[in-house]
C-alpha cells in the first residue's frame, strides 16, 4: 500500500473532506490534494498536523516533506476527467497564447508560482465545475 | 497562406485586439482567438460581421462556418507557454479529479459545454495571469 | 489478485451471467461489466447486493464505490475483438463526424451522458453483434 | 485540392445532404460519408451516378473505384468528437469483450461484415446521438 | 511461474513437441503453441486431455478456456525471428494488398477464420521455413 | 504524380493485371508489386521490358534498377488489410517463434532470401486468400 | 527559403559572427542565434537593426517580434550535438534535482528568466565548451 | 528499497548534505549525487569511503563500482524541474548548435569528458540556479 | 535475482573475465558475454562446462539452451555506451547502405550469420575501441 | 531535387564509385558517402575538388562546408539494411557494454573521434559484409 493509498485510506476512515483538513492546514484543499498525490511537499510542521487530523504517526508521512518525482500519468491520460484538462490544452492552447501574448508580451503563465482552485457551482440547468488559475506572468529575459 | 495566417495577418493591418473582436462579436476574446484558430465554428451572420471588421471577403472566411478537425499540437507540446497547461494536467491531474470527485461525485467537467477567459491582475510582485474556466458537470450515467 | 480477477472468479463460481447480475441490480449486463473491470462506480447499496450475490464480504468491494482511473489499455490495443473498435474509429471517425455535424451541428456526442448495449442477432449468415450507443449531443458553447 | 475537399465543396454548392445522397445511392449516409473520405469504395455504375449528381466529371471521380489506404488519423485523436470514440474504446473496450465472449464464445464483431448508422432521438433533456454498429461475429477457427 | 511457463516447462519434462501434442488434440502444432501462449482458448474437452498428457492439474489449466487479452509484444518487436514478420508487412503490406484487391475486389484477409502451418524444407541450400496462411476473404459491405 | 502511381495509372490504362506483368517479366506477381512501390529492384533489361509494356520511356523507370528506402508505413498501420499482418505478427509470433525453434533450432526466417505467393482458393463459405511465404532458416552463427 | 535560412544567408554573405551581431544589438550571442531560429523575440527597433545590419528589408523581418511557436526537435534529438544536452537531462538530471532541492528547497530553475552563455576554453589536452546556464530559483507556492 | 534509496535515506539519518559528502570524497556535489543515482561509478576505495561516512556495509555498495545502465526517465521527462532542461535543449538546442559549430567548427560537447556544478546565486529579485557545464570539444574526424 | 545477474555475479567471484570464459568454451568473448544476457543460446555440453566454470548447479543454468525473446532495451537507449550504437545508425545508416550497394547490389548485412569481436588498441591519443562486424551478404531474391 | 539527389545524379552520369571519390579527396568511401548525405562536413577546398570531379558549380555545393542537422531516420528504421543496425544495438548492445567496461573501464565508445569502413570478403559459401568500426574509448570524468 503506498503512501497516498494510506493517506487516502485515512482521510476516509476518519471523514474528512480536502476541504477540511484544507482548512486545518490553512491551505486550498486542491493543494491538499497535491500533496495527498505527492506532487506538493510540505514542511514538517505541516506534516505533524496532517498526521494527527488522520491519526497516522508522522514518521509515516516524513516523505512528504520531500520533493518526489511529479508528474503521474501516461503521455496521453486515458482518464476521461483527466484527459479533458489534455483536451482543452490541445484544442485552446494556441488560442490562449494568442490571448496572452497580446496582452502580456512575450512570456508564460508560471506553473509554479501558480494556485488553483475548484468551486461548485449550482445551476438549473446542471451544476458547474469552475476552476480559478492564477500564475505569475513571467516574461522572456533578453540577455 | 492558410486562413488562420490570413485573419492574424488582418487583425494585425486592423490594429484590432482579440477583445475589440470579442466586443465587437459578442463573445469573449478567447473564443474570437479559437475561431482564427479553427478550433471554434460560427454562424453565417457572425462571420460576415468578421469579414467586415477584418476588410476581407466573407466568401473567403465561409470555412469558420464548418467544424474542422479540432486540435492543433504535437501530442506534448514544445512551446512553454502551451507545455504549461500540459504540465497542469500531469501534476495536477489526478489531484482535480479526486477534488471535483469529492465535491461532484463520479463524472467530469464537460469541455464542450465550456467556457474561459483571461483576466491580466496587476501585481507589484509580477502581474499574474488569471485562467477562468468554467464546464457543465456531466455525472456518468448508470444504464 | 486484484479486484476484477475477484469478481470475475465469483461471478464463475456462482454461475451468473452479466444479463443475470444486471437483472440484479436493475442494470445493464454492459454497465455491469463496465463496473467489474472499474470504468463505473456504484452506489453503496448496489455494492451490497452484488456483494451477496456474489457472496463475497460486502468490504472487499467497498473500492467499486469509488472513480478509479479509469481507460484500461495500451494506446493502440492489440486484442483483435478491442482492437476492431478501434479501426472503426479510424476508418469511420472522420465520416460519423460529418454525419454528427450534418445532423446536429458542431459539437459532440457525450461518451459520459452515455449507454451502450450489445445484442445478439441470431443469422443463417453468422450471427450478428448489434452495438447500440446512446450518447447525449453536446453542442460547443460559444462565450 | 484533394478529391475529398473537391467532393464535399459540390455536395454543398448542390445543397446535398449525405443523406439524401445515401437516398440516390440506395446506400446509408454513414456509408456515402465513408466513400467521400476514401475509406469505402463504389462501382464504376455508382461512382457515375454520384458524379452526376454532383454535376463532376466521371473521371474526376474514378479514384472512388479504388481500394485506397484506410485510416485517417493520428494514433490518438485530438478532435474532441472522434476522440469520444477512443475513449469508448479505452473505457468499455473489456467490458464489451467480457460481455462478447460471454453472449456469442471466442471471437470478435468484424469491422468489414458490418454496417452502422446515426439516428437524431429529439429529448427535451438534449437531443441524442444514437449509433447503431452491427458486425457479423466470426469466431476463432481452431486448426 | 506463470501459466505459460508452467505448459513449457511440463512439455519439456515429457518430451513433446508441439507437433505430437497437436496430434493427440487433433489440432495443428501451431494452434497449440498459440494455447500455451494464451493466443487460443480451448473447450474443457480439449484442456482435460492436454492436462492429462502433460500430467498437470485440469483446474491448474481451466483457465485456457476462456479468452484471455490477445497480442504478445512491444509495438515494434525487438525479437528477430518476430521482427520478420514485422519487416514483411512493412515491406509487402501494401503490394499484397494490392494484388489481393486485384484478385478479390475490396476486403481483407480474414485473420480470425485464418489458419496457419509451418513445414520445414530441406534444401541442401540450406534448410527453408514454409509458413501456408490461409484465410477467409472478407468483402467490404455497403450498407 | 510519383513514380509509384505512374507505374499504377500505366497498368491500369494497358489493362494489365499484376499476374500478366508477371509472366511478362517470369517473376511472380506479388513481386513485381513489390517494384512498383519501390520494395524491390531490377535489372536494366527488366525494367526495359516493363517500360516496353506500360508504353513508358525507359529512363523514366530507371529509378527501379536502385534499392530505394524500403518499408511503406507508418509504425502501426492502419489500413485494416495491412493491419491484419500486423495483428498475425502480434498473436501468433510468439507461437511461431516456439514452433520455428522447435524444428529448426536457435535462428530465423529471412525476410531477404524470401518469397511469397498469393493464390485464391474458391470456397462456398467463402474463397480464401492463402498466402505462401518461403524464408530460408538462418541458424544463428556461434563465434 | 523561410526566414531562418533568409537571417543565415544574410549573415554569411555579411560575413558576421553571431557574437558581432550580439553586439551590435547589445545581447549575447546564444540569443541571436535564439532569434534566428525563432525562439526569441525582439523589439520593433531592435528588428531594425538587425535588417540594417543584414542589408535586409525590415518588413521581411517583421515577424521576429512575434512570438512563434517555439521548440525545434523531434521528441528525442538525433543531431549529436543536441542530443548531448539531451543525454545530461537523461543522466544527470534526477541528480540536478537532488541538489537543487537540498539547495534551494522544493522549486525548479527558470527556463523563463533565463540566460545562457558559450565560451571557449583553450586547452591542451583539447578546447573545451563552457556553458553557463542562469536561471531564476522559482519556489513552488503553497496556496 | 533499491541501492539509491538507501544512500538518500542514510545520507539524510546522517545529516550529509551532497556538498558534505563530496569534500570527504574529492568529488563535486553533483557528481556525487550522480553516484547515488547509478549515473557515474566509483573506485573501490571511495566507495569504502562513502560506506564508512554513511555507517553501511561496504558490501551493500560493491555494485557502484560497476557501471550500471544509465539514463533516469521517460523518453520526456514529465518532473517540472527535469522538464525545463529538456524544455532548454528543445528551445536552444540549434542555437546553441549553430554558435558551437561557429565557435569551434564541426564537433560537438562530450557529456562523458564532461563536468557539471550548480551554485546558489543570492539576488533581491530572486535567488538564481547558475549550472556550470565544461565539456571537451570534440572535432569529427575525417577519415 | 535473474539469471543474468546470477551469472555476472558468478562470473565476478571467480574472477573471470569474459575473454577466458571464451576460451573455455572456445567462444569470442562477446559471443558469450550475449549468452549472459541471454542473446544467444548454447547446447548442453555448453552449458554444462559454463557451469562447471562458474560453480553453479547446470539445471540452474538450463534456460540458456533456449531461445529467449531477444532485444534487450528501450525503443532509443539512453545508456550513452549503448546509445552511440543507435546514433551510428542514425548518422551513417544511410551512407553505409549507400556503399553496400555499390560493392555487392541489393541486399543487406545478415545480423544472424554474424560475428563481431572487440579489440582494445592503446593509442598515446587515448586508447581505441575496434569493433570487426562481419555479416553474410544476403542478396535480395527475385521471384 | 534536393542536394544529395543532385550528388547522387551527378556521381552516377560520372560513373564514379564512392571508393574513386574517396581516393579523389583522400579519405574513406564510407566518409564521402556521408557528405553526401549531409552527415559529414568538408573544407572549401575538399566542396571545390568534388565539385571539379562532378562537374557541379561550386556554388551549389557551399551547403556541404556546414555542419547540417544530423540523423537520418525514422525512430526505428524500416529499411532492411539499415534496420540491421538497430537490431545489432538491440540484441548485442548490452554484451558489448559489458566486454568494453571489461576492458577499458566505465565510459564509452565515441562516435565522433570515429573511423568506419567496409569491405567485401569473398566467400564461397556467401559474400561477407565486414564493418570496421573504431572509435576513441572516452573514459567517464570524474568530477
């Protein structure tokens, strides 16, 4: 059983959603999640208290506190919830830098310095998934 | 000269940006971006409104009335800019998909029934780039 | 041993076909497949009752009320029966979307707001598989 | 222009549907989409009444007599529409083998003994796509 | 050990080809091959006499009966002697093709209503490798 | 128009099948289909002859007497007649593989000291393509 | 002739290096050969320059302050020149990570905010290329 | 737990950073930490070193002196900071090929006469990774 | 621990290298460091005095009288050692067949009827690796 | 026609063999083979004597003084001869690995300080292909 699996498994058995112990931790609960999927680190306080909220001893969890190998899938993601994000890069990517270009100059959306968040939103006519991205613009440097 | 070159290149003679398109067509910036793309079809009375803007033959704009064959990259992408959103979908993918799980239930966010914007935030630290997307959520069917 | 090898080895001992576990459960015997090989998730409920049917502790199956990764394949399958779907994409993709399009205009067909059963036709010839697939039209937003 | 572009700007200078093609034909429209894409071919006989009713010179057209290379993709499609096919295939594609083998033994649904159409089902929940895919079963020989 | 090894290696301890065991279930050697390499499956008829002459278990062999995932190898084989095969359809896929539609019109050759044998000719040339295979044409249908 | 579908247009326009091409030049057919793609070559005296033939000047067919590039496809092909000596190399090459050795020891078939016949066999089920291939056995050399 | 070849030939005929060019415009040499190649963008008046430089009409050059759509290579380079920076990423690249971690902290090296430089070395035992690789430590934000 | 994974966790029971461990050693961090990846092999005598620095049985680390099969990751490299330096070679590749190539002629930089080093650069706008690559030019011969 | 590694392990405590291995089995070295790695096969008596060198049990050692599926590594080897054997075929395939042709017609090197041998040449410039392949032409039957 | 065409055509209306054009400018056949094929380049003087020799302006052959973008293939290359090749990195590149760190130590065979050259062994049972390969053993630097 791997660490996420164990996590996983803890966050169920004692109820939690990411967005309580999001708010425990005082951080989104995608970002939450990042970490439950090892694609975030986080400090070793912050570990402690994951390890208490889901009752699991902290040296099993001193992993998250490293930067793992990110990145978890096939080339092409077969998920279908996954593979939408890969659809929308293949079919808008070029749109948006258009759109990016225009208004920012030569450069990209940092993925790094970089939040994201979900919210749900209710709708007659079937419930929406909106999701916030926010990423420093960073331009090219001459040199 | 493909139609895609052809519309950049008038947009560019016009002085126009995406947005005054937008504006000027009712529709966000992206999409306009999506539609010189190829990547988005629209009617017979909004391309004739285009070719005006633009100072082009409606005649020669008629393709952005049909769908063509959506998708415009190699299967990673090697701009940074569109690698970015790639880079999303591999860290973040498989996070997303247990948050939008937990607060959805099993089904995706729709990327047909769509929409995004990109808002520039001004930052003394950097401006940042502002992704809003918004998709139908579609909860698989049992049958 | 994993969960779908569970499954199936129970479904044999027992003796029961997908139509008759299907019946069961008020479902589909393509659904039901579906969900043993975890490309569908159930409720908890229904989890109980397959699990007596099955008779197999209602805990063991606890993971089919959750979204796996779902897609089970290499990119191109090599299994000739799965391998024929996809060359009906690749020789019929490009003609269904013209139909698709003719008929409803630019969007898709859902492959989540989306049911499929297989029929046998009983032929002189050589029987027939008959594939329904019902899926949702989801026409492109424009924003 | 490719022959297929030549054929499909005539069907929409004539105001052609496929269907009503497929009528002149005596064939179904999926089939005449098929032969506009060069994934099917015609008789000489059929070929000439096509170039009739698209006002083409016959020997425009003598290349529909030929069997050409079949197949029009990349490995994994990008358009959103055939890509919904892929997923299909990656997502049921063990399900239905299950459910094949269970219903008919060892073998496959042939994808050349087959035929398939596309119904329009009107619903006040949203129109649906209904394909109907009949393949005649060939068993394995043993030898 | 998995199961194919297991046939190996209790073929090996009896001393039997494939040609002897063909003989014995009245089936070419390469037919039996492809059963122990889980490309064929058999009826419990067939898999109780194999057991009984390779003196193992029937239920250790039960699982021969049902269709397994077909296809063995990388998408490009790095064996040799598989190579071959490869190179020839690279080679002389499209020069059989065209003289099989020469000779048939429009189809395929079957490759599940297909048997297969391999004679060894002695040539003082140096020994030849006769492969004899023969399939069922398969005529594309309209519809 | 390449030199590929000048020999093909000049065939069809004489009338000649790949067989009487043949007798003409006392090769078999699939071979001299193999010289108009380019996957073989010939003599100056033969191609004169072919040039004779097809009412082609000699010169333009001197091409044919080089060892072009071989190999016609893409990695996996996706034509369904080609594929199907693809999806024999996938299943049955391992079984192959185990016969081959069996009588004949470590080595391969050559794909190059190599011929292969193509013969319809009328069938009331059905006619059957039988395809011969004769490769001479080239133990693997020890040193 | 696409404008890359167009800025070489110019260049050659000129008999400029890239380091007199760079500083000419006052930028290092590694990015005028990134402009070259279109993987850098420059200003309006820093186009003129260069035309003037080159003896070439600005308007040819125009598109240099555009930002193309970057990234040269087939997946994995086969010039051996670039294929060695393709080799250090393979090889030494987790050690990179390993040390960049235990210095900085969980982060990535800016490929944005980022200047390269070559030198050369002279050395008896063979000249050797010293490259210097700057970029900005960019922090993963928690959010 | 592999060979590397039991270096890091020794390394870090110790309290060693990679710097630590390459005074002791005479080596740079990076190298050294390309030895707990298996990417560089060391004498019998350092590894005796490192054993006796990280309280291991020699034995357990006999395998570095041997040079395993190097090379870490997928074909693309999918960790955001591995990423950007295949992101660098397929931006700057032919950059930096044509200012090499103008430099020191036709040749390239060895990545095995070859050495690395990372130094933190302190800056108010951001601290910097600066990577110090010195590889030996090597001419292609003629011959 | 497989049988490679158990036999380079063997192989490491007697202290042999693969050049006296080759002696006693009266083999080229490189012959038999391909039987380690399971490239090739041996007969019995072969097999036997190899483990009667090694000191192991001649059933563990049965397996190397068989022919295992060949092709040791990833599509592209990212070992630099291996990898420079891809990039001469990359570099110089074409050239080389080039020159084959001309000297002995249409036809190739056969990598079966093959030996290939590895000598050490000190050089004062630094030591030279000399690789002597030799493969049986095998011209290109005509049929 | 691109440049080697042009060098392919002239050689052949010479009559030259590589090995005359090689004893013409002093180097190797397989050397001039690949100039030829823009895997090597040469001297002003060297381009000027092939030009004399083929009787091609000067000019037209400047591009061969230019280190072009090397690799000629495909992944995996379809052609018989050069596939070979690959197969041989294949099946023997980790013997070959093993026999050279046996005797030279950890580091590689180089493929720029790189000679290649072929010869015809007559042979009563078959023509020999010998391929001398010699390449300057690069010990990895320890840093």
């Amino acid at each position: 059983m791997d660490l996420t699996d164990k996590l996983l498994a803890a966050k169920k058995a004692k109820g939690f959603s990411f967005g309580q112990l999001g708010e425990l931790l005082g951080y989104d609960e995608v970002w939450v999640a990042a970490l439950f999927y090892r694609q975030a680190s986080a400090s070793v306080e912050e570990v402690g208290k994951l390890a208490d909220a889901l009752d699991l001893p902290a040296a099993a969890l001193e992993k998250l506190t490293e930067s793992s190998l990110k990145g978890l899938g096939p080339v092409v993601p077969t998920d279908p919830l996954v593979y939408r994000f890969y659809e929308i890069m293949q079919v808008y990517g070029m749109p948006l830098k258009a759109v990016i270009h225009e208004k920012f100059g030569d450069g990209i959306m940092s993925a790094i310095d970089f939040t994201m968040s979900v919210e749900k939103e209710e709708n007659p006519n079937g419930d929406r998934v909106n999701i916030l991205m926010s990423g420093k613009f960073l331009p090219y440097k001459k040199w």
